[in-house]
C-alpha cells in the first residue's frame, strides 16, 4: 500500500485528485491540505509518515516552494512531488532545489500521475525528459554555484552505482547489472549520501547531474 497526502488550495481540483488516487486499489490518501501550512501542521501529527506528497506550489500562508522546504528539513526521507499549473523552467528548478521528487504538471494524463506516485514511493524520486534537462541545463550554467566536493574521493564502484541511480533503475536492478548484492548497492548509495552530504536520493542525483558528476541521455 502507498501511503499519499495531497494538498492543493483548490478544492475541486483536491478532490477529485483525491477520488481518482483512492479508486486505484494499493494507493491510500491518508490526508488532504488546502494550504501548505496546514500540510505541514498535519503531517506533524502523523504517524507513520505517508510514503509520498503531492502538493500545488500557490497556495496561500505557505506556498508549495516553502511548504516543501520545512518538509525536507522536519522529515528529510519523505518524497514531495509537486503537482502545478506552473511549466516553467523556473518554477521547476525552484522545487528541485528545494528538495522535490518529482515535478508534474496539472494538465498531465492520469496515468502519469499514477506512474510517477509509483516511481517516486520506489526509488525515492522520478524525473522527466524535461526535469533532467533543466538539470543539465543548470550544470552548464555559469552562474550556478557548484559543490567545492573533490571528485575523487568517490570510488569508481560508487560513481557506477550513482550512474545507474540517476538513470532510475531501482536497487534490485543495479544490484543485478553490477553482479552485487541489494545489501552493496545500498551501502554505497548511503557512501555516497555522506559523501556528498545530501540528506535523500532526490537530492543525490541532482546534485550529481547539476555538478556535471553524471550525465546522462535524455
């Protein structure tokens, strides 16, 4: 089962979001928010933590952006997936920054808010054509300020793995592809969290692909 919160300012929009995710038979809307305040306050007093939000960026006394933000620093393992009418670049590269799993747009298909939930509560993040390319785009930025990590204090056995993390296989498949076991697999991608000193996966390949460490095909 896939323990989910929704928050949006928009009450049709909430739900009806929250209907068509209840009728799928493994996924669980625990809660729902009206504003990223009232998100926060309620997962607060939850327990367990859902395994995935989603939540809108405008919304009023705490928009998505900052919402988010006190999310990833009270509960850093939990995934946020941004659900918006905002398609911009702009918007997208301020949620990745502050921690966002995944980023989806309001006019996207059902079944790709499905898959991405799916993705996102399995791998800890799930990015599109368009996200990993504003990520790259960030890596040839000049103006993007990036890590002062010595690069080669990652050993090539953990740069292989954080190649396959940020072209999304799950732990199983790398483990299968590196001829290792999940237990390895782990034990390097939790080397490479310190290392890097990124709190979760998400922040893992970002980090990764916009410090031009990774690239990968889009």
């Amino acid at each position: 089962m896939i323990n989910i919160a929704l928050a949006d300012d928009e009450s049709l929009f909430l739900d009806t979001l929250s209907f068509m995710l209840q009728r799928i038979p493994d996924f669980n809307v625990v809660f729902t928010a009206t504003n990223g305040q009232d998100l926060v306050d309620q997962l607060s007093t939850q327990s367990p933590l859902p395994d995935v939000v989603v939540t809108d960026l405008k919304m009023p006394e705490l928009n998505g952006v900052e919402a988010t933000k006190k999310i990833k620093e009270l509960f850093p393992e939990l995934s946020v997936i941004a659900l918006s009418s905002y398609n911009t670049d702009v918007f997208i590269s301020n949620m990745l920054g502050v921690g966002a799993a995944s980023y989806l747009v309001k006019n996207t298909t059902p079944a790709q808010v499905e898959l991405t939930i799916r993705e996102v509560a399995a791998k800890g993040f799930y990015y599109d054509k368009n996200v990993l390319r504003i990520l790259q785009d960030n890596s040839q930025d000049g103006n993007y300020k990036r890590s002062t990590l010595d690069h080669n204090l990652l050993t090539p056995r953990e740069l292989d793995v954080l190649q396959l993390i940020c072209e999304q296989f799950t732990t199983a498949e790398i483990g299968e592809q590196l001829c290792v076991s999940k237990r390895t697999v782990d034990g390097h991608r939790n080397n490479l969290l310190v290392k890097t000193k990124m709190r979760n996966v998400a922040g893992l390949v970002a980090y990764a692909i916009q410090n031009a460490i990774i690239t990968v095909e889009i």
